[in-house]
C-alpha cells in the first residue's frame, strides 16, 4: 500500500511538531518548578539584612558579619548566590572602614583566625600545604577572582564535609579579608 506524499508529508510535521511540543513542554515544566532566584546573584546592597538573617542557612557563619551596613553608599559591594544544583552558595560583603577601626578589627579577627594568608584565592589557599579553601574576590570592581596581596585573608573557620579519598569535596568555610592600605575589608561565608 503507498500513501501519497500529502499524508508523508503531514506525518512528518506532525512528528516534527509532536517532538518540539515534548521539548518546549519539557523546558516550561523545568521553570515552573524550580526557583528562578536558584542562580541569581544578589548585589542589591538593601537586601543585605534579608540574606544575612533569613537567606543565608547558618547564622553562626555569618555572625562575625556587621548587623547592618551603609545604604546608599556606592563602595559597599555585596555578593550572594544561594546556590544551584550541585554549586555552592557564598555571601560577600566588601565595605570601607576608618582606618582605627579597621586596624582594631584586624587585630581582633588575628587572634582568632585558625589560618592566615596574603592574596590569592580559594583554590590557591586549598593548595598550600595544610591549605583550606577560602573565597574568590566577587566583590571586586574588576573580574579578578583573586584578592590582591594587599589584603590580608583570614580564616576564622573551615570544615571539611568530603568523604575519605575527595577532601574538600564538599564543606564551608568563612572569615574576614582586609587592606589596611585601602581601608576595607570582606567578609565571607562560603558553601560547597
């Protein structure tokens, strides 16, 4: 039996059609139940008190952070991203201290850091020896993923959550970055 090309031709776009639907569908499916904020990245600074106290899941990573910041003030650089399928999530805050101020809380986070490094990044801090993972710099003004070594980072803690074999596989770390030549500082929580 041979059908004509009319009915070839009608099968194939509806096959065509049927394929684009399943996908479409698919991709419409996928937004509506995932959240859309899963990859934003905040840096609107008026939502720092929201992230600090209601998105950010463990307070004790961020209670070293300021209870408030300076709104409107255009040095203050914030940075979050709450995370998306396997990605880890951070909260940044860079902001300009005066410099006696500045100097006290260097002292202050000195004397409890559990470790203490001179520029770089995460990845370079995980690998020096006994190196724990840190932060990248996103509240640069530039793209640099790395701080300066200007600044001064200090890891107040540091946990480990891999398993035997994957170290630092998965695990969080915060604590407190600063230039006493530019008088900032950076504060972080990180997840993994």
């Amino acid at each position: 039996m041979k059908r004509s090309p009319f009915v070839k031709i009608a099968m194939i776009v509806l096959l065509s059609l049927g394929s684009l639907g399943i996908v479409g569908g698919s991709f419409f499916l996928r937004k509506a139940f995932s959240s859309t904020s899963d990859s934003e990245i905040i840096t609107d600074t008026s939502r720092y008190g929201e992230i600090r106290n209601h998105l950010w899941s463990d307070n004790n990573e961020v209670k070293h952070f300021p209870d408030k910041i300076p709104i409107g003030d255009q040095s203050v650089r914030i940075a979050y991203s709450p995370g998306f399928s396997q990605g880890g999530s951070y909260f940044q805050v860079r902001l300009k201290q005066p410099p006696d101020r500045l100097q006290k809380l260097l002292s202050q986070y000195r004397n409890i850091a559990q470790r203490k490094y001179r520029g770089g990044n995460t990845n370079d801090h995980a690998n020096l020896p006994n190196g724990v993972p840190t932060t990248f710099f996103y509240t640069s003004d530039t793209r640099a993923e790395s701080f300066p070594a200007t600044y001064e980072i200090l890891v107040l803690n540091a946990q480990d959550k891999g398993s035997p074999g994957f170290k630092w596989n998965h695990g969080d770390s915060y604590g407190v970055a600063i230039d006493s030549s530019a008088s900032e500082i950076v504060y972080w929580a990180e997840k993994w």
